[in-house]
C-alpha cells in the first residue's frame, strides 16, 4: 500500500538532470521543538531531509518514545533539563556536546519567538537567520497579525478580542454564528488544558463557555468572523527568505483534507499553482524585512472572491516536504544551504506533487460527509498516489513503526477509560 518518495513525472515535472545541490556537511544541525506533541511529523522530516544529504542532525524530543528519536538519520537525540529559564544554558550546552557551531532550526512558534528574541547570546553556538528579534512575536500572536494585517492592506476575517461577557455578546452581534474563536498566543495554552488553539463557536452558549476558560494562561481570547469552507477553498504558502528578504524557495499548496475538519493540519496536501496566494505572501514578507522559514495558512471566500490569511506561522511547517521541487531541493535545505554561505539554486516547481499524514489522513476521509467521492477506495487511491507519507519510509521504518504503537497505546488507553467499572456492583 505504502510507496517510497515517488518522482514527479507523473505530474508532468521531471527532475532536474542537474545534481542536487551539495551541503556543508560539516555543519551540524539542531531541531528544537518546545511543545510535547510526540508525533509531530515535521520534526521527522526535518531530520529524514538533512539526514539524507549527509548533514549530522540533532534534536530536542521528549524522549526515546519519540518515534522521530528511532530515525536512523538522527545523530543524537537531547531533552531539555528545567523550565524555560534555563534554555539558553541548556541550548548551550548541548552546542558544546554537539562540539561545532550548529544550524538551530525551531520547529514550533515558542521556539522560533525564543530563537529570535534570545539570538545575541545564541549565535556563538548557532547559526541563524538574521530576524528582527519582535517580529516572530508579533506574526505567530493573533491579535498582533490582525493588526498587522490591517497595516500593510492584507485580507483577514474581522477579529475582535473578548475580555468580557460584554465583549462576547457585542462580537457575536457583530460578527453573527458560527465564528471562530482563537487563542491569541496558543504557545501559552497549559498542555493537558484540552484547548485547541482554534475552535469553532456555533451558539452563545459555546461563547460564553469559551469565554470562561480565558483566565489563567495569558493568552487572549479572539473572536473571528467564519469564512465558510468549500471544496478547494482552504489554502497554505511556505517559502524560505533570504536576507534580503527574497524567496528563494516556496509555494503554495491546497489542503484536500484536513484534521479536524475546516480548522486543523493538513493531512493530504498538493502543490499547485496560485499567483494570487503566493503574491500576498510575498508581499507581507517583504514588508516586514522577513527571514528565514515561514508557513501561512489562507481560506479563500468565493462570494467576495477574497483570500484571507487566517495565521503566519514564522517556522518550519510540518509538511514542507510538500515542497520538494524537482531537484530535491526543499525549505529546511535551503536554510542550511544559505546560511552556511552556498548558493541556493532556483528549481524547478513539482506542481501536484501530493504530500499524506498517514496517523491523520484516515480520520477527515472518513468522517467528511460533504465530499461523496471520500469513500474508502477514493482513500486507498490517495494514499497508493501519494508521492511522500509523513511517516513511512522504506530507508526509515522504525519510526513509522514506532508511530503506530503510540496510535494503539493512545486508542487502548482512550477505550479504558470509556469501560464502565466492572467492579461496581447494581444497587
């Protein structure tokens, strides 16, 4: 069922006959990631990617029940001791087991704020991009995008922060149900809270009792106008920016199927062509004198035919593997080509290229029932059709077995906890 990476011609892109471009494999480089999500397969393919060019790859995981931490392309895996206090000391000395200035590529949004805000007394040990220290900050900060959105003319659903009961009823007035809720810093969300950084709110009820859970964390809470979604309409951009903040690498891919549904990852992406997506996120980058990886989300609205960034994520997106253009060039290489100082050669586009979150994917396909042809043949066609899996690799199979165990251990454990307790006895 499950295939290797697939060559694009198919698509109708060959590869280039050039030879892929070469690393500085004497540069090492470091994945950080600060938020406990053990199947987050990006850092997987961050590692897979860097790995395989013969790059010595490192990275912060939560442990040796990481499925990324059983990829035989992973040099060491280190877990971070302490609070976040002590993480520039304990960044430092991981670079000195490391033992030779390292690339330091965040995975999540608390680490790429944490990266560019603490970059004075981490570029001894790594190299990074040369990023305003505020700005991750502001764009990964949803109350802080819609203004910056505002700023610089850039199309965002109306958005209102709610403080209040007053505020609540005012925005759904306003803005009318359903609407979105979001939490504006969601890197502060206690893990375990069960919060979802995004949410739909379909009643005044779920408003108010959405309101009742911002206290606490210090994020604030939003209330954004909800763009219907239609086949087709959701949308993301990830590119790689240099110092000049020019793209050297990028595109835009359409989300066929999402978790959960409407507002969550993609599970099944594809890389097509869209001047007018790929035109905003240039621009904003642009404006903002932004370097380095970023990944955007957009939902397109047919009855104002409007594309509306909906989140700027200033890091690696999970699936930028998406993004492999014909020379098997993608984002987390160009970093490091660009800042170890080699050039980074212009590719060529793997238009339909399609990309699949296999421990994801099955859930949307099955439980969307506004798209008939998701039946479970349509499924099994994407998925034999797939031209990488998030998971899967012939090279690399630990992981992917590992993932599997972590899925069963998670659906077991979930069943347990619906029994009834044998042990009570009717009264």
């Amino acid at each position: 069922m499950f295939n290797s990476v697939k060559n694009p011609t198919k698509n109708g892109t060959p590869y280039d006959t050039r030879p892929a471009p070469r690393l500085d494999t004497g540069t090492p480089a470091l994945l950080l990631r600060l938020d406990d999500n053990v199947l987050h397969h990006g850092t997987l393919a961050a590692i897979r990617s860097l790995g395989r060019a013969g790059v010595e790859v490192h990275a912060v995981l939560e442990g040796p029940h990481a499925p990324a931490s059983r990829s035989r392309h992973l040099a060491r895996m280190h877990v971070l001791p302490g609070g976040p206090g002590a993480l520039t000391a304990a960044l430092t000395a991981i670079a000195a087991r490391i033992g030779r200035r390292a690339l330091l590529i965040p995975m999540d949004d608390a680490g790429a704020i944490f990266a560019a805000e603490h970059a004075a007394a981490l570029r001894p040990s790594f190299l990074l991009p040369e990023q305003p220290p505020a700005l991750p900050r502001q764009l990964a900060d949803k109350a802080a995008l819609a203004r910056l959105c505002t700023a610089f003319g850039v199309a965002q659903p109306e958005t209102h922060v709610v403080r209040a009961g007053d505020d609540a009823a005012r925005a759904v007035a306003r803005l009318g149900l359903p609407l979105m809720a979001k939490w504006a810093k969601p890197w502060l969300l206690p893990p375990g809270s069960g919060l979802r950084s995004t949410m739909p709110v379909r009643t005044r009820g779920e408003a108010a009792r959405t309101l009742e859970q911002a206290s606490g964390h210090g994020s604030e809470l939003l209330f954004q106008r909800f763009v219907p979604a239609a086949p087709g309409s959701d949308w993301f951009f990830q590119g790689y920016f240099g110092a000049d903040s020019a793209c050297l690498i990028g595109g835009a891919g359409r989300k066929e199927r999402a978790y959960p549904p409407g507002a969550g990852l993609t599970t099944l992406g594809r890389w097509l062509p869209n001047p007018r997506v790929e035109a905003v996120a240039r621009g904003i980058a642009s404006a903002l004198g932004y370097r380095g990886v970023l990944d955007l989300d957009f939902r397109h609205d047919a009855a104002t035919d409007t594309y509306y960034l909906l989140d700027f994520n200033p890091r690696l997106g999970a699936q930028f593997r998406l993004f492999t253009d014909g020379n098997r060039l993608d984002l987390v290489r160009a970093l490091h080509l660009d800042l170890t100082g080699r050039p980074v050669p212009a590719g060529r586009p793997s238009h339909g290229r399609t990309y699949l979150v296999e421990n994801y994917d099955a859930f949307p396909a099955f439980h969307d029932r506004r798209a008939k042809e998701l039946t479970c043949a349509a499924w099994m066609r994407s998925v034999r059709d797939a031209d990488e899996f998030a998971w899967f690799s012939p090279d690399d199979l630990k992981p992917f077995a590992a993932m599997t165990r972590q899925i069963l251990k998670r659906g077991f454990t979930r069943l347990a906890r619906r029994r009834p307790n044998s042990s009570a006895q009717p009264r």
